[in-house]
C-alpha cells in the first residue's frame, strides 16, 4: 500500500510539471474597431487601408465593392471608438413623457416636410427621422437668432437636453423586438451618425463633445482642398451604413475647397410582415394615376386580422413587421388631394391612435413598390422657417467654432423603399455642409516684373514706417 501511495504521487506531480510546460497561446492582437461581431474583420480582409471606425449599428450585410476601386482614408485622432473627450452615453437618463414629446415634435417636422414636398412630381420617399436628427446635430453648434429659428421649425423648446433626449430615443427604436418566434427574420433598423471636418480648421470641444456624447458621431478629418477624395469617402461610408442602397449621396462638385464640416445622417431598415403575401396571389390589375391615367400593375393580395377601419374620408390599415416594433400604415384618402392639405401632426397622431385600438379581417390588395428620391432641401428649409441658418451674413454656428464663421450651405438627401411580399426595406442619409460666411474675392494674377514701389506700415493706423521702390533688383 506504502508503495502504491508513492507511485500516485509520482503520477500527480508529473502531471503537474507536464501542464505547466504546455506552450501559452498568445491573445490574439486587439481588433482596434469598436465592433464585436466580425462585420469589421471581413471589412479589412476586403479593404485593408479601411483605418476609420465604424459603429456598432453597421448593418449586417456587407455591400459588394469593386475591387479595382480605392478609397481614402479619413484621420481620426483615436480608433477605439471614443469620439471627442465625452464617451458616448449608453444609458441616458430621459422620461416616457420627454421622449412623447420628442417623437411628436419629429412628426410634426415630418408633415411640415410633407407639406413642402406634395408638390413634387413622382413617388417620393423621404426620411423626416434622418433629416430631423442631422438638423439637431447641426443645431447643436447654433446660437442666437439661427439657434432661435432652428428650435422653431424643429418644433423643441428645451435647447440643451434635447440632444440627451435624442440619444435616448435613438436607443429606443433600436431596441429588442418585443417579441421574438422561431424561424423569424430578425428585424433591422440602424441609426449611423458622423462629422467630417476639415483637418486645420478650429472647432469648439463642447460642439465635438455634443456630438460624441449623444450621436455617437465619430470625428473624420478630411481634406476638402482635395474635394473628390472626401466626396468618395463620405459616399463610401453611406453605402455601408445604408447597406448600398443610398449610393452617391455627395454629388461631383458638390463639396469644394471652401467646405468646412459635413453632417452626416443614416438610417437603414428592414424588416419582414408579421402577415406575409404569397406571390401566388398576386394578379395584374389596372391602377389608376393621380392625373387620371391608368396602367396594368402587379398587386399582392392577403387576407389577415388586423388594425385598420373605413372612415368618411379615408380609409386605413397597419401592416405590422415581425417583432413588434414597427409597422407600416397605409392610407387610401377619398381626395387625394384635399386630404394632402387638411393633413397635419394632430390628425396624424389621432388616425395612430384610433388603428392602436381597432381591430378587423383585413382583406388587402396593394401593389408592389420600389423607388427612391434624392431631395435638395437648401431651399425648402429657408421657406419653412430656418432662414438665418442658410443666410451667409446672420447665420450665427458661433457655438461650432467660437465665432460666426459658418453657415449652411447646403442639405441633400436621398432615400430608397422596397415593399414587397416578404417586407420592407428602406434606407436614407441626409447631409449638412458647412461654409466659411468669410468667402474669398475675385481671383487676380499679379506679376511684379517692373519697376515698382513698396512701403512698410503698421495696419492699425496706418502709419508708414518704410517706403521706396525698386526700380533694378
């Protein structure tokens, strides 16, 4: 036994020395992008100078790129994903009420915006949502009379917590499904923001940290005296984040050396029916314009419970999309036209209301629809109110910079739908630049290739110190 006791401890203390000779695995490097999925590691393999962060709602599926392409790369003063000197706010402190109000000033912003694009010709999409929060961005460097005409047309009266209240609702429509079943297309709704600044040109820390605080809106330094290589850049992070469906956002010639700060916005969704088409229902059925005309058009067909009633007016329905988050609402008027006008955020909030609470056997014949609209907004946005923001010699951004050196010099935006059997999906990107109020005069060409005269004077009283001419140098 005496011996069979040795012989265990023999075995034990070899075991011991044999498992701390076992060669250690080192810790993989640190992947220096803030994304813990491995979206970002298939990034690099695809594009190696890729050095710009990207944020953790990037969507999923990787658009396509051409491999001959190459992009440049925009500097970034930290790769870790802490933006200005205020970390991103995870869990802002807001009320149900406070986040109530936000969403139904954005909603009247939305049908102000309506009311100013009914006019244009064609299907439109829009995002109000993405235009609104690019807005608050750039409001959040406003002071003044622009600050004062800003929260007007934004419809916010609380000028320093809104930003936080924004933040919090951001997180809140990107929140879980609040329901989840098996076999079920998980729900996508990304929110992306980003500030492109010129690299030698000075802003405010308290602006940057806004921004990094409460969107979440990493810093890029650019180089607008190279305007193409910044328009790819920029174009290139909205094709990422919109999952290629907004392309070209920055039009050729549409930045130049005088630019100073873009203000960039994405949203991308997409999402599948909670009641889906079978396409073996769909039939070619005649639809009939607003100028009267009529055309043969592939209509999906289903039958379904759901939210939707039949007023005097206007008929409506809820089509809701896995997960229980979002829905879409469509709304057949009696007059087009006339219910266009009489539309405002009262009426629309009061329709919402009443679907929340309807319910009925749903019998449901729509088309199928895909489009998208590019929208110019340096013009609408003035008529609705914001005049000083885009006027070069009261526009008042001192809050950017420290001084009133900027004005907004224009806002675009783009946006694409695709509603089909199985879902929707949809995407948009609004961009705010930002120019000098100080702009450059006429170029000239001088050549001093004669006799000529000089002189030396002080600038504040125009005393002259030295004087005389060159007549053979």
């Amino acid at each position: 036994m005496k011996q069979f006791r040795i012989i265990i401890t023999i075995t034990l203390l070899l075991s011991i020395l044999l498992s701390a000779c076992q060669a250690v695995v080192p810790e993989p490097e640190k992947n220096i992008y803030p994304v813990e999925d491995n979206v970002m590691q298939e990034k690099i393999q695809k594009d190696p100078e890729l050095v710009y962060p990207i944020e953790e709602n990037t969507v999923q599926e990787e658009p396509q790129k051409d491999p001959e392409q190459t992009y440049p790369v925009a500097e970034t003063e930290d790769t870790d994903g802490a933006f200005g000197n205020l970390s991103y706010i995870s869990d802002p402190k807001v009320s149900a009420e406070e986040l109530q109000k936000l969403a139904h000033a954005s909603n009247q912003f939305a049908i102000d915006l309506y009311q100013q694009l009914v006019d244009k010709e064609g299907n439109l999409i829009y995002s109000p949502f993405s235009i609104y929060q690019a807005l608050l961005m750039t409001y959040a460097g406003a002071e003044g009379e622009t600050a004062q005409e800003m929260m007007e047309v934004l419809g916010i009266k609380d000028g320093n917590e809104i930003h936080n209240v924004m933040n919090a609702l951001n997180l809140t429509l990107q929140a879980e499904p609040v329901y989840a079943i098996e076999g079920m297309q998980p729900l996508i709704f990304n929110i992306a923001n980003a500030s492109w600044a010129q690299k030698d040109f000075h802003f405010d820390q308290a602006f940057l940290d806004k921004l990094s605080a409460n969107y979440a809106a990493g810093l890029r330094l650019v180089d607008f005296n190279k305007p193409d290589e910044a328009r790819q850049l920029i174009n290139h992070w909205v094709e990422i984040q919109t999952n290629e469906k907004i392309k070209d956002l920055v039009p050729a010639g549409m930045l130049n050396e005088m630019t100073r700060l873009v203000l960039t916005n994405a949203v991308y969704f997409k999402g599948a029916w909670t009641n889906r088409f079978d396409s073996a229902r769909n039939t070619q059925e005649e639809f009939t314009s607003l100028d009267g005309a009529k055309s043969q058009v592939e209509m999906m067909n289903n039958s379904f419970t759901g939210a939707g009633f039949v007023e005097k007016d206007y008929s409506v329905v809820r089509l809701p999309y896995e997960g229980g988050n979002f829905a879409m609402m469509a709304l057949l008027p009696e007059d087009f036209a006339g219910f266009q006008a009489s539309l405002d955020a009262d009426l629309l909030n009061e329709i919402l209301e009443k679907l929340s609470e309807s319910g009925a056997m749903i019998h449901l014949t729509m088309p199928k629809f895909s489009f998208e609209s590019s929208i110019d907004l340096g013009e609408i946005l003035p008529a609705m109110g914001m005049s000083d923001a885009f006027d070069i010699d009261v526009a008042d951004f001192s809050g950017m910079t420290g001084g009133k050196d900027l004005y907004i010099s224009d806002v675009v935006h783009q946006a694409f739908i695709d509603v089909n059997e199985d879902g929707t999906e949809a995407a948009a990107a609004t961009m705010v630049i930002m120019a000098p109020t100080s702009m450059p005069g006429e170029a000239i060409t001088l050549r001093f290739d004669r006799p000529f005269i000089y002189l030396i004077y002080n600038t504040e009283t125009n005393t002259v110190l030295f004087m005389g001419h060159v007549v053979a140098p």
